[in-house]
C-alpha cells in the first residue's frame, strides 16, 4: 500500500475551460426539448390530467368498499328487529309485566307467576 496521495486532477473537466463550456452546451441543448415538454406539464391543468387515472381509480376503490359496508348493514339491519327501549325496560321492569304498567286493575295471579317463570 502506498501512502502517497493519488493525483487526480488530470480528471478535472474544468481544466480545459472552452472544452467544458461546449460540452455543458451540447448537453443543454439536447436536454432542451425535454425541459421544455415538462415545463408544459407543470401547468395546474398538466397535473390534473396526469393525475386523473389514479384518482379515478382510487375513487372507484372507495365507491366499492362503500357499497360492500352499506350491503352489510342493509342485510344485519333487516335481519335485526327495530327494538325501542320503554319506560319499563329503563326501569328494569321484566317486558312480562310491563303490560300491568298501563291496564286498569292489578293483575292476576296467573299473570304473576307467569312473569316470574319468565323472569328466571
């Protein structure tokens, strides 16, 4: 292994100045057409329409998951009766005896043995 130091300036582009100019040049000038297509499509128009097929796409994907949740709970919301809770129920009152909450007399005996099998 050598400790000297490489030299590397024979490397060095700039070292012939108008050989590096006319190369930097003909770069610019071939990549001028290039330049000048994107610059056209930085336009707020240009970014819509490069952008218009993944936002459609990504629209459509939003739209059918949608509508999978909304089968779905169409079909769980028809499957389920609409359940309201009542005075009795917020009371705790079994739904057996909560017909007695309403009615004119006190109920039977027959009434109350059966809520209470049902209670159990």
């Amino acid at each position: 292994m050598d400790d000297d130091r490489v030299d590397l300036r024979p490397l060095d582009p700039t070292r012939d100045a108008d050989r590096f100019a006319r190369t930097v040049g003909r770069i610019m000038a071939g990549a001028a057409p290039g330049l000048v297509r994107r610059r056209a499509r930085v336009t707020p128009i240009g970014t819509v329409v490069r952008w218009w097929r993944p936002t459609l796409a990504l629209a459509a994907a939003l739209t059918l998951a949608a509508v999978g949740v909304l089968v779905e709970v169409q079909d769980t919301a028809v499957a389920t009766e609409p359940q309201t809770a009542g005075v009795a129920e917020a009371l705790g009152i079994p739904t057996a005896m909560s017909p007695w909450l309403t009615s004119e007399g006190p109920p039977t005996a027959a009434q109350v043995f059966q809520a209470l099998q049902e209670a159990q």
